[in-house]
C-alpha cells in the first residue's frame, strides 16, 4: 500500500505505544483496576464494529446503486 510508504506506519505505532503508555499510567499510578479496562476496550471495540457496520450498510447501498445506474 502507498499509505504506508509515507510514513503512516510510523505515526501509527507511535500513536499505539502512547495509548499503551497511557493504559500503564492509569493502572499503575492511579490504582485503575486492569477489569476496568479490559471492559473499556472491549466497549470500544464493539462500539468501532457498530459503527463500521454502521456505514457499511449505506456504503454497500451506494457502490449497488451506482454498479445498477452504470449497467442500465
């Protein structure tokens, strides 16, 4: 992929090491119970599916319609 060429690979694992950089703080030095936040990520990954799935509904509407328009 061209995107990657570009240096989004980079920002990407920077962008995930802060977050785990973050995750270490909050349970180490502010006492968050590791439940707590196994339960948050899991409520953001379904909440990241819903809304893929979310727009994949009008998405898939969209490319059908246009493939429809195009062989009529």
């Amino acid at each position: 992929m061209r995107l990657f060429r570009r240096g989004y690979r980079r920002t990407a694992v920077l962008g995930i090491l802060a977050m785990a950089v973050l995750i270490w703080a909050a349970v180490d030095q502010f006492d968050v119970p590791m439940e707590q936040v196994w339960e948050i990520f899991r409520m953001a990954l379904l909440m990241t599916a819903l809304a893929v799935g979310a727009a994949l509904v009008p998405a898939a509407l969209l490319i059908g319609w246009r493939h429809w328009r195009r062989s009529r």
